[in-house]
C-alpha cells in the first residue's frame, strides 16, 4: 500500500538535504512468520531532519526502532544508515531512553563518559572529558560534573542522558519516548531543551511518542503508523515557524494538524 505524503504547510528546508538513513521494503514477523508485526515500511530521513513516529500501542513503534537501533534484525528489508547496512549496535547511532538509567556510583559526567571507556577503555574517555564538559554546558549542567544521579532532578537526569547520546557524535538520534515519565511542566521544558541541541548540532533525529503534540511540536515530519500489521500509512510535513515556542500548541495551524492525526488514528486510541 502507498503511503500518503500530506504537506499541510510548504516542504521544510530539513527535507532538501542528503539522505542519512534509509529503509526498504522492510518487514517484521514473529512466531514463524504467523505474526506480522511490520510490513513493507519505506522510510528516509534527511540530514537535519526531526521525523517523529505516533501509533496506537502495539502498532511496531517499538520494533521499527529496535529495528533502526541495530538491536534487532528484520525478516526482510534494507537498512541503511550513511551508506552503510546496519546489522548491529553502532557507535554512530546514539539512543536514550524513557528512563535515564544512569550508574548511582559514578558521577554525571562519568556516566556520559562511559560508553566510550566501555567501548575503546578508559584511555579514550578521558581524552573525551573535555567534549561531555561542553556538552553538560549546552545543556545547563556544567557546575553538577561531579555529583551523583542521586542529587540529580528528573529532568536533569535526562539532560545528563541527553549529553551521553551526543557524546560520541553520532549520525544518527534515537529516542524512545526520553521525556514520558516526566511531569508535564519538566517535559515541555525538556522539549524545548532538545529543540534548541538539535537545531544547534544540525542533529538528525527519530522520536518514539504517544503524546501528539510533542510530536508536531519538535517534528520536520510526523509518521503515522497503524496496526495489523504494522504500517506507515501517512507521513505528514510540517512546516511550523523554528523556533518552536510552547504558545504555538495554542494556534489554530498547531491544532488543524493534531487533529488529523488523531482523526487517522482513532479517537479512543489517544482519549
């Protein structure tokens, strides 16, 4: 089946620049082949680009980034990031996650530095130190290098995630709902924190979400899965002015495109 390409607004400027990651013809089954989880997704984010990904629970969000992530291999399909097949865990993708999970016994900035001194040693880290301090700076943490997670906030905690992400320069940004188990005041911070980094590294960006507004909020694009079996069944442009401020949820424009894509997925689902 096609996908429906809707440009609600003009084609954004992140969408003329060159591919980064590419998917085709992608699937995903279980259960010798009985289940179908994904089916047929064709996918390409550009340099620059945000793209965003919303769907009723059980839908393949999760899969597709395990998928992209190189956690997870697909039955068939081509997955492609700068030119290069991914069929496993690489260091230029960099995740984060719905919990920070960071170590309580090493302080912030150890536990930005030690997926490098896990992966080339200790060496390697600490040649690294200088880059996680500026990263701790962009982000508002530079005076809490040496405390521990427990003193952290939430949302600093996610900052501190934030900052191990970027750390090693990675091509590629996954992010599985990073900011769900934040109160609403943190979060809409946070979204605000992590359109100013992306905008200000030219971070190309996938975003795992439930919450449609974060979505149109931080996206170039918005994907729209639906189940049974997994699909993309429209990819939505949006080309709202950057910055992005938390007075645009309130406009009309913002609104017209959250209420489409919850026309396309059903109310009940987002109730």
């Amino acid at each position: 089946m096609p996908v429906e390409t809707r440009q609600l607004k003009s084609v954004p400027a992140a969408s003329q620049t060159r591919p980064v990651y590419q998917i085709a013809r992608l699937s995903k089954t279980y259960a010798r082949n009985q289940l179908v989880a994904l089916s047929d997704v064709h996918l390409t984010i550009n340099k620059g680009e945000f793209v965003s990904v919303v769907g009723s629970s059980g839908c393949g969000k999760s899969t597709l980034l395990k998928i992209m992530a190189g956690l997870m291999p697909p039955t068939t399909g081509r997955v492609v990031l700068e030119g290069e097949p991914v069929v496993g865990p690489r260091r230029d993708i960099g995740m984060m996650f719905q919990q920070a999970t960071l170590l309580p016994w090493k302080t912030t900035i150890e536990n930005i530095l030690l997926p490098i001194e896990m992966r080339d040693g200790r060496a390697a880290a600490r040649d690294a130190r200088d880059r996680a301090m500026d990263l701790l700076t962009l982000v508002g943490l530079g005076d809490f290098a040496n405390v521990y997670p427990g003193e952290l906030s939430g949302g600093m905690a996610q900052r501190a995630s934030i900052c191990r992400m970027l750390v090693s320069d990675p091509a590629m940004l996954l992010l599985d709902e990073p900011f769900s188990a934040l109160d609403e005041l943190t979060r809409d911070f946070m979204n605000m924190e992590l359109q100013r980094i992306c905008s200000e590294r030219h971070a190309t960006a996938f975003l795992v979400t439930h919450s449609l507004a974060e979505a149109v909020f931080l996206s170039d694009r918005i994907l729209v899965m639906k189940a049974r079996p997994g699909r993309i069944v429209e990819d939505i442009r949006i080309d709202l002015p950057r910055p992005r401020t938390l007075e645009m949820i309130n406009t009309p424009e913002f609104g017209e495109i959250v209420a489409h894509i919850r026309d396309l997925l059903g109310r009940e689902a987002y109730s």
